[in-house]
C-alpha cells in the first residue's frame, strides 16, 4: 500500500471535507490497518475483520465500511493480555491458553460512524452496535476474516497502534 485509494479520498473529502494529515485506514480486502500519515502508510499491520464481510446493518456481524472516528481509546496502561467485558477493564489477563470464548484484550478503539443512514443512526449505528479496533485471543486468524465485526489485532500491534492515535482520528474501513 503506497497511497490512498482515489474512492477513499473521494469519500473524505465528501464526508470530512478534506483528507486529515493521520487516519487508519483498514482495507477489508488485504485485511490489513496502516496508520497513514500525509498521505503514505506510516505502520502497516495484519487484522482480522468479519467472517460474514462487509455490512452495517445491527446485528450482522458484519464489519461496517465507510467513514468512522476513533470515539474512545479505552485501556490506556492495561497489561497486554487484559480482559475487557463490557469495556471495562478485569483483572483477569489472557497468558495464551487455549480459550473457547472470544475475548476483547489488550486495547479497544471504539467506533463511531460519520455516515448518517450508512454507519451512524438507527438500524446502522457502529458505535451502537460496539464496534471496535481490539486485541485478540484468537491470534492465529490475524490475516484472514474471522471476526464478529470488529477489528481484531494481535495484542502487541493494538498497543503499538493505540500510542500512535488520538481520540477523534479518522478511521475509514474499506
């Protein structure tokens, strides 16, 4: 990834007006995030998006495309490994154990879509329907679509990321 897609700029520049200087851009179809910064990817890491693809509707499970915002950065000094429920954070931590469930760790950056009827408002609404940029325990999907909707990333990339944006920074998923 050299530049940013001309759809992309195209949809910013509609939405926001213009392109912001940093923004994530995640691209569905490589399952990869990179922080773009003036225009050129500054870090580029594997994610695992939604097994069902792209969609907004609630209760799809599907990963919203379009324009969003970063609304929260949740998880500021957690321990790599922490267990969030609810996002809030336990104190229970994931060590690499075999683990049935589907845990929410390490990081969240929680969504907001900018799009009325598309990913913000009712029956669309990706920060109502709680999508988020996330660690993972489910490490060994990274590079491949397997999500519930969200955005997975293996634990040491989301801590990497997170100390790199600001609540309010531009997402677009893509």
């Amino acid at each position: 990834m050299s530049s940013i897609p001309s759809r992309v700029i195209r949809r910013l520049r509609r939405v926001r007006g213009a392109v912001p200087r940093q923004f994530l851009l995640v691209r569905l179809r490589d399952q990869t995030i990179a922080l773009m910064r003036n225009g050129r990817p500054a870090a580029v890491y594997p994610v695992s998006t939604a097994a069902r693809g792209p969609g907004t509707r609630v209760d799809s499970l599907k990963t919203p495309i379009g324009i969003h915002r970063i609304a929260r950065r949740i998880g500021v000094r957690a321990p790599s490994g922490t267990i969030f429920r609810a996002r809030r954070q336990t104190r229970e931590r994931w060590k690499g154990e075999d683990c049935p469930d589907d845990l929410i760790l390490t990081r969240i950056l929680r969504l907001e879509g900018l799009e009325k009827g598309f990913n913000k408002g009712p029956g669309v609404d990706s920060f109502g329907r709680c999508i988020y940029i996330h660690g993972t325990n489910r490490e060994r999907d990274i590079g491949r679509p397997a999500s519930h909707g969200c955005v997975r990333m293996r634990n040491d990339d989301i801590v990497k990321l997170f100390n790199s944006v600001r609540e309010g920074d531009i997402v677009v998923i893509d």
